[in-house]
C-alpha cells in the first residue's frame, strides 16, 4: 500500500487546496494569515509535503470557498490503491 502523503487522491486534495486559492485570487501567506499560521505551513500543504487532517481542510476550504463536497466527489472517483 502506498503512503497516502503521496497518493493521487493527497495529491488531488493539495492541487485543489491550491487552485482555489489562486481563483479566489488569495496568496499563501494570506490564507495562512486568515487561518493563524505562517506561509510555509501552506505551501507544504499544497505541495505534497505535508498532511492535511479533516478539520483543517474545512478550515481552510472555508477561508478560500472551496467546495468539499464536489472535492470528496472528485476523489470517490478514484482508486483507494494507487
């Protein structure tokens, strides 16, 4: 089984953490600001480094309007092995 850290769904998850932050036209160290952490915590979010629990995925989805519920969708749809 792989690590999940590197899986194509924590990876989808990271990406699209990502590309809503830049649609909503918000930088890093902003969200990590509006979230009350520095920068980098979000850039090794959205690069793969670093895990991203439930609880701060909705934080943080809530800061940049991302839907979860069609995110989760998106990932059903993949393997759960990859």
């Amino acid at each position: 089984m792989p690590k999940s850290l590197h899986s194509k769904r924590h990876l989808m998850i990271a990406a699209a953490l990502a590309e809503q932050r830049r649609l909503k036209g918000m930088s890093q160290a902003q969200v990590a600001k509006a979230f009350g952490r520095y920068q980098p915590f979000i850039a090794n979010i959205e690069s793969g480094e670093r895990r991203i629990d439930l609880v701060e995925l909705l934080d943080i989805a809530a800061i940049i309007d991302l839907d979860v519920e069609a995110l989760l969708r998106r990932l059903r749809q993949l393997p759960s092995m990859d």
